[in-house]
C-alpha cells in the first residue's frame, strides 16, 4: 500500500492580493515538473503541510493556496466577496502570476467540486484531474447530510451536532447554524463552529480517527470551516442546481480518475457514479472499507497511485 511522500518545505511562498483579500500561495517540488494545484476542501478547511505529500516532488511543480478566508489567507473567516465565482477567478489569477499555461487538479470533497467549475469556465487550462470524494453541491447532497440522511447513521453525533440549536428551529440546520456562525456573540459563534466542525469530523472516516478530529477540533480550522461552508450552503454555493452535470460537456474531453470511498457518508457514492455518467473520459474507483477523507489509508494509497500514474505517463499535452 502506498503512503505519502515525505514532508517537504516549500521553495516559495507569497501573498496574492484580490479585492480586499490576500490569497496565501505556496509552490514547492520540482519548479519544472508537471503543474499541480492542490484545490482544499470545506469550503473554508484550508491547505496542510500534508497536501505537498500526495505528490512526487522530484516530479511535480506542486501549487497549493488557501481559498478565501481559510487558512493562512487573510482575512481570516471573511465572508465578503467570497463566492464560487471569486474562487474561480482567484485560481485563474494564480495561474496567470505563476506563469503557467496548463495544470493538473488535485482536489477532494469541495476541491474536487471547484476544480470541476473551474475547469468547466477554463477548459484550456486543464491538463487533466484527480479528484477524490465527489460533492456535486445539489440540495440532495445538503440535505443529506446536514437534515436528514447520516443523521441516521451517526444519531450519537448527531445529538451532539443539534445541541446549539433551539429545538424549534431544527428543521432547518443550516439556516439556524448560519445565524449562529454570523452573530457578534463570539463566544456563541465559537461553539457553534466547533460542534458543526466535529459532526464533520466524526462521520469522516469509517473508523475512529482520533487524528481527524484533533485537526477539525481546532479553532483555527473550525471557526474558518463553519462559516465560510454555512455562508456557502446557505447561498446555494453561488450556482445553479445541478449546475456540474448540465455542464459536463464542456469538458469530456479532458482525462480524470475519480476515486470515492464506497461507505462515504459525507458525500455518498452517488455523487461520483452520477458524474463518472456524464464524464466520457473519467475512470471511477470505489474504494472498498473507506469512507470520506484523504486521511482514509486505501483512499491514499489509490490518490498516490494515481499522482504517480500521471506523472510516469509523462503526458502534459
């Protein structure tokens, strides 16, 4: 089974500015190998030391930046002109400063759903894609897992998860945390964004991950991951319903291996089956006895496998 790469420092690392946010950018490995962004999850969880670690960096020219509000960019948990279409046009700006005319996308969960939007605004700009635990956005994928789904599942930690919420306004989730993780109650917004942060945690993995938790549970991922992911799903994340799929034309032609735990319940396996469907060009590889994150031992080892695969293809036409 194959693990990560060992950890690196990056070569260079920069401030990007965009409106009145500055986007933290980092680029390290190979500064002539194969172009790779790291696209992260959440909205709002932020990149890792970990993330340079899926790829060969005697291979890859390896780019990773926190989206708006998450991580290290500033300002932190800002949810002004913070929409899909800023993230979009954020990366596309990235690449143009970097002076890179194509790359290879590695995202999971709300990375692989920004790599595809943005692939689909910019086509010519993608070399291909690896994506892992597919979130296609639609109000089933909301529903399902912040209402009604893996409550059913997890009805422990679901009981932790309704806890801040008034008992009348539990119909909807998403709302009422949203006027949580937005109100000048500091102390009100805190505890909210870290049960919503540790119910994501907790139904992460198939098993226990003390290690999951531990990162989620701090305030400087939780505070971001709330507020920046409730301002999103409450907004409908900025797009059409269903907009991936009825856009999946514009790319077809380009190759991706889609890979998704099959006990998934975060984002479950019908969001990677439905866009394998509609993706002509894409392999799909459910990954048995694993579920939602990248920490899971069989999904890294098949995202190294795939890392490594591209790069020894060595096809960056």
């Amino acid at each position: 089974m194959q693990q990560c790469y060992p950890a690196i420092k990056p070569n260079h690392h920069f401030y990007l500015k965009r409106d009145h946010h500055e986007l933290y950018v980092e680029q390290s490995g190979n500064p002539n190998g194969i172009p790779v962004l790291f696209l992260h999850g959440g909205p709002g969880a932020g990149a890792s030391a970990d993330d340079r670690r899926f790829f060969n960096p005697e291979q890859y020219h390896i780019i990773i930046f926190d989206q708006r509000g998450a991580g290290r960019s500033r300002p932190h948990a800002d949810l002004e002109a913070n929409t899909t279409e800023h993230l979009i046009g954020d990366i596309e700006a990235i690449r143009h400063e970097l002076g890179i005319e194509k790359w290879l996308l590695f995202g999971g969960s709300w990375g692989s759903t920004l790599s595809l939007l943005y692939a689909q605004a910019h086509p010519d700009a993608v070399i291909a894609m690896i994506l892992r635990g597919i979130f296609l956005c639609r109000q089933q994928d909301l529903h399902w897992f912040y209402q009604s789904g893996a409550s059913m599942i997890f009805p422990d930690y679901w009981e932790d998860y309704i806890k801040p919420i008034a008992p009348g306004a539990r119909n909807d989730m998403i709302r009422a945390y949203y006027q949580l993780l937005t109100s000048s109650n500091e102390i009100e917004q805190m505890n909210a964004a870290k049960h919503w942060s540790l119910w994501e945690a907790q139904c992460a993995t198939l098993r226990p991950n003390s290690e999951v938790v531990e990162h989620f549970s701090d305030p400087r991922v939780a505070t971001p991951l709330a507020r920046i992911e409730a301002h999103y799903f409450i907004n409908r994340m900025f797009m059409p319903e269903n907009a991936i799929i009825e856009n999946m034309a514009k790319i077809d032609h380009i190759p991706g291996v889609i890979i998704h735990g099959r006990y998934d319940m975060v984002c479950p396996l019908d969001n990677a089956v439905e866009l394998h469907r509609h993706w002509s060009s894409s392999e799909l590889h459910i990954i048995r006895e694993a579920g939602h994150s990248s920490k899971e031992p069989s999904i890294l080892d098949a995202l190294i496998k795939a890392t490594d695969e591209f790069a020894n293809r060595n096809d960056t036409a």
